[in-house]
C-alpha cells in the first residue's frame, strides 16, 4: 500500500511542492506546483511531506459566443 493519499502534499528533490492526486501499490501521481503532472514508482520515489499549502489554479476564462441570428 502506498505511503501517500490523495490529497497530500508533497516535495520532491527535482520538481518541488506537489498534490497526491493517485496513489497505489506500483505508481503515485503527483502535480506539482511549476512543473504539472508526474507519475512515479511508488516503490523508488523519494518525496517529504509538505506543509506548503497548494497554490490556486487560474480561472481559464470562458470562451464566449456570438448570438445567433433569429430566424
């Protein structure tokens, strides 16, 4: 079983603060603050955990639309 939840925050040597977002016996995911998504050995992965809280994920702006012409 894995060391790591989903949810906690972690820090790696290379790639800096992340979030847990999967976890099993052979592979944890992480995204990482800078850097996004990794996945990982769970078995060969050295990670410490964080007490950095996640920082907010920009709002992608919404992609507007034009009103159609009534018919």
């Amino acid at each position: 079983m894995s060391a790591y939840t989903i949810g906690d925050r972690v820090s790696q040597p290379q790639y800096g603060h992340g979030t847990v977002t999967a976890a099993d016996d052979r592979h944890t995911v992480i995204d990482f603050d800078e850097h996004g998504c990794r996945m990982f050995a769970t078995r060969l992965v050295r990670l410490e955990r964080s007490s950095t809280m996640a920082p907010p994920k920009p709002v992608k702006a919404r992609r507007r639309t034009t009103a159609k012409p009534a018919r």
